[in-house]
C-alpha cells in the first residue's frame, strides 16, 4: 500500500514537472516573438532608430492619402557620394490613427525599409543598404498605410516623390 503510495506521489511532482515546464518553453517563446521597438534617447533619429515626438520638419505640403492619413511630402534631398547614411525625416504625422512602414526606393531599388511607425514616431537619419555614386536620382518613400491594431492588414500605399541629389 505504502509503495502504492510513493509511487502515485512520484506521477503528480513528475506532471507537476512537465507542466511547470511547458508554461515556461511558452513563456520563453512568447517573449522571443514580441517585436521589438527601437527608441533614441533624443530627437536626433541617429541611426535610423524610432524617436517619439518626430517633427516632420519639411517644407513641402503633406499628401493627404487614403483612409485620411497625413503622408508627408518631399521636394528634394541631398547626400555625399559614398554615404551611407541620408538625413531625410520619414515618419508618422502625430494626427494619423493609422500605422505607416516606410520604403525608400531609388532608381527603381530599395535602399531602406523602416519598422512599423505609429502616430508620432519618425526617423531623420536613414542608414542605406549601399552607397550612391554621385548623380541626381529619382526615388520616392512608399508609405504603407497599415491598421494599428493589426499591423499586418495593409490598408493601402502611398508614393511620396523626391529628387535626391548626390554630390
């Protein structure tokens, strides 16, 4: 009877074990897919790195797109040849409810693909995937419109036209 005993003691530690477990491989789990969000610690945007509180700080008109989101509008950008890093203020006008990735595309070729950007967030350094020789380029920053609460529904897409000029 006693070993009867010992021995349903020793199934409930050894299901308690597995259980114990399992809640922690699902807890790990959980916590190594949680994106994660890049913030600066001033208004720089060094690095392409999120900062809050983005000033779009262009003096084009931003483009009214669809589902009334603000998407800022550029006239051109310079950068030196061999850069690998463009000062040009991509983000998320703070008025938007809707979440925006941005593309910047040159010469038919993507140069940078941003996180997602909520309403506020931006980025003003932009760290290029290659350098430029120098030359005048067509290029534009394709916003994706996308839901906040689900970013994966994209909404739409809106082109937003540049000149960039390597020099």
């Amino acid at each position: 009877m006693e070993k009867n005993k010992k021995h349903k003691v020793m199934i409930i530690i050894l299901i308690a074990a597995v259980i114990l477990l399992a809640g922690a491989l699902v807890t790990v789990y959980i916590m190594s897919n949680q994106p994660k969000e890049v913030t600066a610690p001033d208004s720089a945007g060094v690095g392409g790195e999120i900062v809050d509180n983005w000033d779009p700080n262009i003096d084009n008109e931003p483009t009214h797109g669809v589902d009334d989101a603000i998407i800022p509008g550029y006239g051109n950008a310079e950068m030196k040849a061999g850069d690998t890093t463009l000062t040009l203020s991509i983000g998320n006008p703070s008025e938007n409810t809707v979440g925006l990735f941005a593309t910047l595309i040159v010469d038919d070729k993507e140069l940078y693909r941003s996180p997602l950007l909520k309403p506020g967030q931006g980025i003003t350094r932009i760290p290029l995937n290659e350098t430029l020789e120098k030359g005048t380029y067509n290029a534009y920053v394709l916003y994706q419109i996308t839901d906040l609460n689900n970013p994966d529904t994209k909404l739409n897409s809106v082109r937003s036209a540049l000149e960039l000029i390597v020099k």
